[in-house]
C-alpha cells in the first residue's frame, strides 16, 4: 500500500465522516500525509517480512481496533477535563447503539 493511495483512500473516507481539526495549529493536509506514510511504511515492512496475508490482515485489524479504542478514550477524556462527563458517557452509548444497529444508526 503506497503513501498516494492511503490518501487517495482517506479522502474518500474523509467525504463521509471528515475529521474535525478545530482550532489547531497545525497544517491538516501535512498531518495526513504523515499518517499515511507511517502507515505505507508499516505496511511495506510487513508485506516485506513474507508475513502471510491473513496475518497481515489480522495485524491492521488490530491495529485498526487499538486507534478507534485510543479515539473514544481521547473523546472521553476531552469532553469530561470540559466538565461534561454525561457527554462522555453519552457518546459512547450512542456509538454502542449505533454499532448494534439501534436506532441512532445512520443509513
């Protein structure tokens, strides 16, 4: 997987669900294009290794599922150091219901 395709990819991604930047200092393009190399690097390393594919796929699932954990912890974390811990809750509530289909699922 190169560095052009992931971004390529992830602003196809980003169409659906952008990331919010808010107010912070830094250039966003240059902040994607970091994370796709880091991730075309790791990627290259891996194919590299002779790991076979079903490995590989389990090790980007993972790592996959350690960035959404590391997501919802930072979320959390904000939103209650903003003093809003039930938004906090709130929020992982609603991505837990959305995930079960429930009725805050969007189509």
């Amino acid at each position: 997987m190169t560095e052009d395709t992931l971004l390529q990819l992830m602003a196809e991604v980003e169409k659906e669900d952008p990331i919010d930047y808010a107010d912070l200092p830094f250039d966003d393009r240059a902040l994607r294009q970091l994370a796709c190399r880091l991730i075309a690097e790791r990627s290259e390393q891996m194919e590299a290794s002779g790991m076979p594919m079903e490995a590989l796929l389990a090790t980007m699932w993972a790592s996959t599922a350690k960035l959404v954990l590391e997501n919802l912890v930072l979320n959390a974390r904000l939103l209650t150091l903003q003093g809003m811990p039930e938004d906090a809750q709130a929020l992982i509530d609603r991505i837990a219901r959305q995930s079960r289909g429930g009725p805050d699922r969007e189509s």
